[in-house]
C-alpha cells in the first residue's frame, strides 16, 4: 500500500490501523480510550468520511481536528466545538 496506494488509501489504513488499536484497549481493559483524529477529511472521500464519523458517534470522547468547522459540525454532532485563532482558543459552541 506504502508504494501502490493513494494519499487517501494511506491515510485510511492508517486510521484503521490506529481504531483497531482502540477496540483492542477496550476489549483487554474495558475502558474506552481517548480518540484523537487530525483532519479526516482532507485526504479521504465522502462515504468513507461518513463511515468514520458514524465510528466517532458510538466513541466516548473523541478530538476531531479540521479546517472545516462546519463538516465536524454536521457530520459529528459535537457537544463543544473550538476555534483556534492567532494563537487564541475560543469555545464557539
């Protein structure tokens, strides 16, 4: 995959890779980790964006990062979402 695929197929795997990680933690030591995900939707498609955030839904806490607060909004159905700006971070919803 390294040298045939795509940006998006590489970042894929690799966010499958790390969920698999997570349910394992779960599974061995019942606790839901702690998710951090950085820009999802840049390099990935539509449908697959969907599958992830329906993954992210079912997740105690997740941290999505994005340039498009209004995709997270949305697609993720956040309970607080932040903005950071010139190095200030400010709850806007």
């Amino acid at each position: 995959l390294r040298i045939f695929g795509s940006q998006g197929e590489q970042t894929l795997i690799a966010y499958i890779l790390r969920l698999s990680q997570a349910e394992i933690i779960e599974q061995e030591q019942k606790q839901r980790p702690l998710i951090l995900a950085d820009d999802i939707f840049a390099e990935i498609d539509a449908p697959t964006q969907e599958q992830l955030l329906q993954y992210f839904r079912r997740q105690e806490q997740v941290f999505l990062a994005a340039t498009d607060r209004e995709r997270i909004k949305t697609g993720a159905v956040p309970k607080t979402i932040y903005q950071v700006n010139n190095n200030a971070c400010s709850r806007i919803e």
